[in-house]
C-alpha cells in the first residue's frame, strides 16, 4: 500500500485555442489529511451539513463521495473564469477562492470519509431510470450510464487513473442531480476533460429520462460502511497523519471485518 502512497501533483492544464482545459486524464490520487480537512471544513457546514449530508436538496450531499472527484470539482471552480455562466452563478465559486491547494485535498479527503447516512427516499422502486442507467437507450443514443459510474452507481469499479475522478451518484439528492444534468445538457460546465464526456452523455437526455433517473439514483442507500471507515476514526483517536488509510475507505468492495 505505501508505495501506492504518492503526492499528488498539481492538475495539468492545457491551453486549447482561447479555452484552458483541465486535462484530468492522468490524474494521480489525492491524498489529503481528512483530520486537518475536519478543522477546515466548519465554513462548508453551512450549507454542506456537519455530517457531509447538504441542509437543502439542490445541494450535493458530499460524505462518502471520492476524494478524487471532490477535489477535482473544487480545482475547477477555482480556476474558473468567472465570467463563466455556470460558474458566475454557482454559490460555490466565492466558497473556494481562499481554499489553497493543500485545503482542498484535505477538505476532499475529510468529506471522503465521511460515512453517509441513508437517505429519507430510499427503497424507492426500480422502473425506467433504473432501466436507463443499467441499459442505455441506444436508438436515442443514451449511453449506459453503468459504464462509467459503476454498476451499483457508486463509482467505477477502477478506481485509479482518470477513473478515480468519475463521481459516485447513489444516494444523492434528485434536485441536484437533476440541475447537473440539466447543466450538462447544455454544456455546461465545460472546462475540464471529465465535463466533455458528461456534456456528450447528456445530449440526448430529455427532462422525462432525466427526472426517472434522479429519481432512481436519489433512492439507492448510500455507500457501505467499509473497514477504512473504522481505519480512519481509530486515526482520528489517535490523531496521527492519515495516509493510505483513507483509500481503504474509497473502495466499495472491501467489507468491514471488525
Ligand atoms: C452557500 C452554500 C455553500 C457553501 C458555504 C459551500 N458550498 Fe459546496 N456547493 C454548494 C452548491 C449549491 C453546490 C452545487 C454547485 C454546482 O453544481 O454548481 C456545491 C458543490 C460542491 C462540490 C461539488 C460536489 C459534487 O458532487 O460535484 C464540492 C466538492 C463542494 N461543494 C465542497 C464545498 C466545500 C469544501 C466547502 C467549504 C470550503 C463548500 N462546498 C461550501 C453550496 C455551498
Ligand atoms: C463515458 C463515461 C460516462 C458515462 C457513460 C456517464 N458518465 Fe456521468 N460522469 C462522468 C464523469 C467523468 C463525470 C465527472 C464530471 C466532472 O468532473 O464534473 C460525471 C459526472 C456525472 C454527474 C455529476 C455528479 C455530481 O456529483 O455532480 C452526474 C449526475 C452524472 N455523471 C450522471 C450520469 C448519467 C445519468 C449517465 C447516463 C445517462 C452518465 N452519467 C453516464 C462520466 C460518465
């Protein structure tokens, strides 16, 4: 595991005509001090919840979603123009202007690790936004959307590389999901590599597959609770730096034994 243990340098940006383009292709993982990112992170609270579970549904719930994916979105609304027509309205672009980039890899890593609570929709029943995610809709050239965000929508199964950067989607709030992929529909955001694929996924979503897909995904129990949970807070107890621990927790497969 050690060896796996590498900084995480700095994201490539590479200047595409008048457009900078965050190349996200080779992402390396992060890996944050979740205890610092604990003593950072009561600025977020207010609208992101102490538990990392969001005070109002069209803010994302953060606990237990990838590191990687988190500081990657913080990266972004950082370096964006703020001129941008998504960004210039999100209320998260003033919340990142202080952040250095060591408070966003811990902030990321903190929240990573939170464990997320299930959410009050769950149990919801399966039917066509089940059906869309699993299956596609080729004759509308809607891609499977399993193929990226994993089959039990928690993130793909690889989780290294560029793969470390696509989201987990259970369990997250519908009105949210439903904005993103509103946004996305119209291309927007569009300054990173990663927001080029989903721009591409989301053209042919109509609001009727969009809402049944929400829906569904906002239905699903969140992720499991894993043994890097337990690894994290005996680290919290202790107090020590945290370091590959955490990645533990990013992987949905490993059950807690203890
Ligand atoms: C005023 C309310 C507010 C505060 C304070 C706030 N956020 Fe946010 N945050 C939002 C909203 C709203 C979004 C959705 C933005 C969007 O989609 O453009 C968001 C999105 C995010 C995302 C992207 C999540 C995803 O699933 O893509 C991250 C990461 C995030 N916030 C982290 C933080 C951190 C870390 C802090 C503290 C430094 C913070 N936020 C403070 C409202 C807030
Ligand atoms: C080819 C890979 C790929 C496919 C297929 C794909 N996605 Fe994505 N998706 C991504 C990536 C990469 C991101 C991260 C974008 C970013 O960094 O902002 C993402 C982000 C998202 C987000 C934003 C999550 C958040 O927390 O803000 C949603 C929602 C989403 N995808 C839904 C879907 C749905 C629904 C489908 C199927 C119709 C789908 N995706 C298919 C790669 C994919």
């Amino acid at each position: 595991m050690r060896e796996s243990c590498r900084m995480f340098s700095s994201p490539v940006g590479v200047a595409v005509g008048a457009l900078l383009l965050t190349d996200l292709r080779h992402i390396e993982p992060v890996h944050g001090d979740a205890a610092a990112g604990a003593k950072k992170a009561a600025v977020c609270f207010a609208c992101h919840g102490a538990t990392g579970v969001s005070v109002a549904p069209t803010f994302p719930r953060l606990a237990g979603q990838r590191a990687d994916y988190l500081y990657r979105r913080l990266v972004s609304f950082k370096r964006a123009d703020p001129k941008d027509p998504y960004y210039s309205a999100s209320p998260m672009t003033p919340n990142v202007a202080h952040l250095s980039d060591t408070d966003m890899r811990d902030l990321a890593t903190y929240f990573s690790s939170q464990t997320p609570p299930a959410t009050a929709a769950a149990g919801a029943a399966p039917g066509k936004g089940e059906a869309l995610y699993l299956a596609g809709d080729p004759a509308r050239g809607i891609p499977p959307c399993q193929g990226c965000h994993g089959a039990e929508a928690g993130g793909p199964s690889i989780s290294t590389g560029q793969y470390a950067a696509y989201p987990s989607l259970r369990g997250q709030y519908a009105p949210y999901l439903i904005a993103r992929l509103t946004s996305f529909h119209k291309n927007l955001p569009h300054d990173t590599t990663n927001d080029f694929i989903m721009g591409g996924v989301a053209q042919t979503l109509d609001d009727e597959s969009i809402q049944a897909i929400a829906a569904w995904l906002s239905s699903l129990t969140p992720r499991r609770v894993l043994c890097g949970c337990m690894q994290f807070r005996r680290n919290m107890r202790r107090t020590t730096p945290l370091s590959c621990e955490v990645e533990f927790f990013n992987r949905e497969d490993r059950q807690c034994k203890s």
